[in-house]
C-alpha cells in the first residue's frame, strides 16, 4: 500500500471509519446540519451503563472537597456579603489521576467489546497516560503518539513526564518533534496495526465525563442539600466542558452557570517550532481553548463529539502566573499539591467567588495528580532556561506569553479577562460565511441556534453584520 502522505492522507475516512467503528455519514443531514444527540445516543452507552463500566474500571466516584481556608481568603478579599464557598472534584483520586481516566474508561470498554487487540491514541497529555492505564486493565496493546520536543530535541518537563507515566503502564510511546506529520503518523500507524483509534472526540470520550457531572450534583445535593451554583471547566479541546455540562443537565442542575476558563497565552503559536517551548502549560490555554470552541470539528473524528459552545456560558482568561500562584495556594493552605491544569480553573475561581454572594456554591470541577515534570518549580525553571523572564507583581498588567510569567504578589491580585461570547459565536460563523456559505435554511438556523447557544435573532444579527464588513 502506498504510504506517502498524500496517499495516506487520501484514505483518511477509510481508515477513521474502521479504527473508531463509527459511521458519521448516518447522522449526517441537509447543509450543515447533523444530529449531534443521535450521534451521541445510538454510539455511546447509556449514562447509568457508563457509570457501572467505570465502576468496574476503577474510574470514577472521587471525593467532593470544600476548600474552606481559600473559601475564607475569598470572603476576606470581597466586598460585605460577597465570596462564594469553593469546592472542589479531586479527580487526582482516580486511577491514572485525571478525569481523562473517564475518556479511556469507556473508549477501552469499547474496544475490547469490539474484538481490538490494541489501542492508539495521539496525545501529549494525561490522555496517554488515562489510555495506557485502562488498556492495562483490559489486556490491549497501546500506542501513544506524543508532540514531545522541538527542532532542537528538546522538550517540555510536563511532556516528558507523562511520556514516562505512559511507558510505566506497558505503553509503547513514540514521540515526534512538533509539526502536521502528527495526525499521518497516526493513520499509518492505525492502518498498519488495525488497533482502536481511541481519540478524544468520538462520543465514547465525551459519554465518559458525563458522570463527573452527575457526581457533582449528586454530592453537593448530599452534601449541602443544594444544587452548585456555577461550575468551572479547565478548557482546552473541549471534552471536558462538554461531558460535564451535559452530566449536569442529566442529573436536573438546569440553572447551574457553566463557566470555562483557560491560561491565556495569546500570540503563541501551538504549530510553531519555537513558540513550542515557551509556554508553561501544555494544556488548558487558549491555544487549544478558542479554536476548538469555534471550530470543533478540525479533529482528528469526522463531526467532534466535543462541542463547548453549545454549553459555555461565560469563558474567562487567567495568567500563567496566576495558575502558578494557585497551585502553591491549594498546597500550602488546603493541603492539596495538585496540578497543573485543574488549578486553571481554581485560579478562574478564586477571581469569580470574590464577586459573587457568600451564599453561592462554586465548583472547580477538577484536580489532577502532580510530579515532578508538572511541578512549577520544574516549569519555572525550564521557562527561564528558556529565555522567558519570571518576576512578581500584577499579572494583569505585567503578563505577556512567551516573554514574561508574572506570578501575584498578593491574593487581591487574582483575577480574570472575559472573552464575549458573541466573539466566539462570531468566529464560528465567520467560518461558514468565508467558506462560502450565504444562506441558512431554517433546519440550519435551528441547528446553529443549537451549536451556539443562542437564539436565531442574534445568530441573524451577527451574519447580517459579517455580510455588511464583507
Ligand atoms: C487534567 C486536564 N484538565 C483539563 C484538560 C482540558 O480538557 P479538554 O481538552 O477536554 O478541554 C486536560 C486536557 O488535556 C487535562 O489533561
């Protein structure tokens, strides 16, 4: 078979159909429309179904943390009557220590189910090492495929850990330097072996975390006899927003505010040999955040499974140095080293509370085991290595990606930048309209309605304005 990149590339459909056992055509349906919740319920199992599987996996169930000392640092930094009660879901708990274990909890289910003997993923994240942990479980091969360094072979800590996490579970790791031959390695790889593409994005990885949301309504309802109030997601590719929100939906939390946040780290570019280095995080930040949120289906699946933007209410922005400054925070006041990833969404939360009334209940909704390729001192230390200058102050004025970590000084210094959400509905159809779409039928403005999270006069709103600026 011929294996040049133009060749394999031309098969892509081909061999996603086999590797991940999904027909998408099927739910496909006029113009730009297809039916996400059939997608979703005719391949995945049933939510109480996935809870037993992971159950029986290992995954799942981890405890509900009040962080009473920060929750009352909070308090003192608001105004009278303000400052929000934090928890947290101590996914760290779960077996490879990451809510990432509810992804592959159900993807290896899957393949084994199905007759695999092996299973691939292509992630540098805790992804590889939640697949390698569960595939271990259920007797597959595995396969991780990892952007692990730049051009001159050098490459992140964090990375470099989870590499080692991988391989410790049995895995067979290849990493690559950064650049597109990432997704044709993972076709060749998929044709060659015939093994399971357990990507981020089919249903199967979005169906696993819906049990986190339901967890989390079940224990504040046992806890505190009361629904949460706002949830806030650490966003990236968006599964993890997605499969959330929509185990809040299914456990009746209707009126709960879905917030994303994301390490800002604008101006980096994540195909960029250089600029690979020069972020801190490698995951959780805006280079994944916003293009994913309005553009979800530029995955390696045919339609993502993964869409954010249906379920988002509000995304804000934290500094790198902030997310540092909550990591060193939840440690030394709570007793918790966790990190780095959830403590984006900590660092967001510690912001937000300030603002709300004391009375209000808000959930971080993740936390994830540390080491010491993800500790900021390993981080701190490489970004220097690498140019970047580290210094105390306000992050808020003082920030900037690739040049300056900026970690507060003091706690009043939390806080967060908003991105609109018609930005982001913008972005989305500013897509459809370059890419030559005119018209929308009502079956289409329905569906957009859908995807967006909003209604049809703001969606007519914003083309009718995009159309005008050409
Ligand atoms: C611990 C942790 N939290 C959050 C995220 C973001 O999840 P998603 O990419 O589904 O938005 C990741 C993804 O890499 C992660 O590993």
């Amino acid at each position: 078979m011929d294996k040049s990149y133009r060749a394999v590339m031309s098969r892509k459909n081909e061999i996603m159909k086999s590797s991940v056992g999904i027909d998408y055509s099927e739910f496909e349906r006029d113009g730009i429309v297809f039916d996400y919740e059939e997608l979703m319920t005719k391949t995945a199992p049933d939510i109480s179904e996935v809870a037993e599987i992971q159950k029986e996996a290992g995954v799942g169930c981890t405890p509900l943390v009040e962080l009473k000392n920060i929750s009352r640092l909070v308090r003192s930094h608001a105004k009278k009557g303000h400052g929000a009660h934090i928890f947290v879901k101590d996914e760290a708990a779960s077996l490879s220590g990451s809510f990432k274990d509810r992804r592959a909890s159900l993807s290896m289910y899957v393949a084994k189910d199905r007759g695999f003997d092996g299973v691939i993923a292509a992630t540098s994240g805790n992804y590889g090492a939640a697949v390698a942990s569960q595939a271990a479980r259920r007797g597959l091969k595995c396969i991780v495929l990892q952007e692990t360094f730049d051009s001159r072979g050098m490459g992140q800590p964090e990375i470099l850990e989870k590499g080692r996490a991988c391989e410790s579970y049995g895995a067979e790791v290849i990493q690559l330097s950064v650049g597109p031959e990432l997704f044709y390695y993972l076709l060749r790889l998929l044709e060659e072996t015939g093994f399971f593409n357990a990507s981020l994005y089919t249903p199967y990885g979005i169906a696993g975390v819906e049990t986190l949301g339901t967890e989390i309504v079940n224990q504040c309802r046992e806890q505190l006899g009361r629904d949460p109030d706002h949830v806030v997601v650490t966003h990236a590719g968006g599964g993890n927003l997605t499969g959330t929100s929509r185990g809040l939906k299914k456990a009746g939390a209707d009126k709960c505010k879905i917030i994303a946040a994301s390490v800002e780290l604008t101006g980096l570019h994540m195909a960029s040999d250089t600029d690979f280095n020069k972020k801190s995080f490698t995951t959780g930040h805006t280079g994944f955040g916003v293009p994913f949120a309005v553009a979800p289906d530029r995955s390696d699946v045919p339609r993502n499974a993964a869409r954010p933007l249906r379920y988002m209410d509000k995304y804000v922005l934290v500094t790198q140095g902030e997310v540092f400054f909550a990591t060193e925070i939840l440690a030394r006041l709570e007793g918790m080293q966790r990190g780095p990833a959830g403590n984006t969404s900590l660092a967001a939360a510690i912001a937000l509370a300030r603002e709300l009334p004391e009375d209000e209940v808000m959930v971080v909704q993740e936390t994830e085991y540390t080491g010491a390729g993800k500790a900021p001192s390993a981080q701190l230390t490489f970004a220097k290595n690498q140019g970047i200058e580290v210094m105390r102050g306000d992050p808020r004025k003082l920030d900037s990606p690739g040049e300056r970590i900026v970690i507060p000084q003091d706690f009043s210094q939390f806080s967060y930048k908003e991105i609109p959400m018609n930005r982001l509905r913008t972005s989305y159809l500013k897509r459809l309209l370059t890419e030559g779409k005119e018209s929308f039928t009502d079956q289409e403005m329905q569906f957009l309605s859908e995807e967006l999270h909003t209604d049809s006069w703001t969606i007519k709103r914003i083309i009718e304005e995009e159309s005008r600026n050409g």
